[in-house]
C-alpha cells in the first residue's frame, strides 16, 4: 500500500519533491520496523541522494540571491573596471 503511495507521488509531484521525498523516508523507516533492512536501506539511500540534491539546488538559490542583493562592493566599482 505504501509502494503504490509513493509512486503515485512519484509521478504527481515528481522524485525529487519534498513531499515525495518524506514518503520515501517513511517507506525505508516502515522496511525497518518490519526487520526488511536491505529494503529499508535502498529507500533511506533514495532519501539522502534525493535531499542532498534538494538542498543543494536551495543553497544554490539562496547565494544567487544574496548576490544580486548583497553584491560585494568590488564587482560594481567603476574604478575596477578600468585597466
């Protein structure tokens, strides 16, 4: 029941949705309360590679934006230009 959840997440929301990913986790969290480790290692490997894509695209987001907000003072400073 859950396998099918997630897939229809999965192909809703797309595999690197945040809430796709927390069905992901609680599927590998499930695998283990059920003593399927190998199962519930596969799904907690899917989380982490999923996650650490998410967060790096937000970090990514997040300096870009601080850049354009916040630019350091030598990248408009007319005087550097000039050589």
């Amino acid at each position: 029941m859950h396998r099918r959840a997630l897939e229809g997440s999965e192909r809703v929301l797309g595999e690197e949705h945040p809430d796709t990913l927390t069905s992901v986790y609680y599927l590998a969290f499930l695998f283990h309360l059920q003593q399927h480790y190998y199962a519930a290692l596969e799904c907690i490997s899917e989380y982490m590679v999923g996650i650490s894509r998410l967060l790096a695209h937000s970090i990514l987001l997040l300096w870009h934006a601080s850049m354009i907000t916040n630019p350091p003072s030598s990248i408009w400073r007319l005087d550097s230009c000039q050589s």
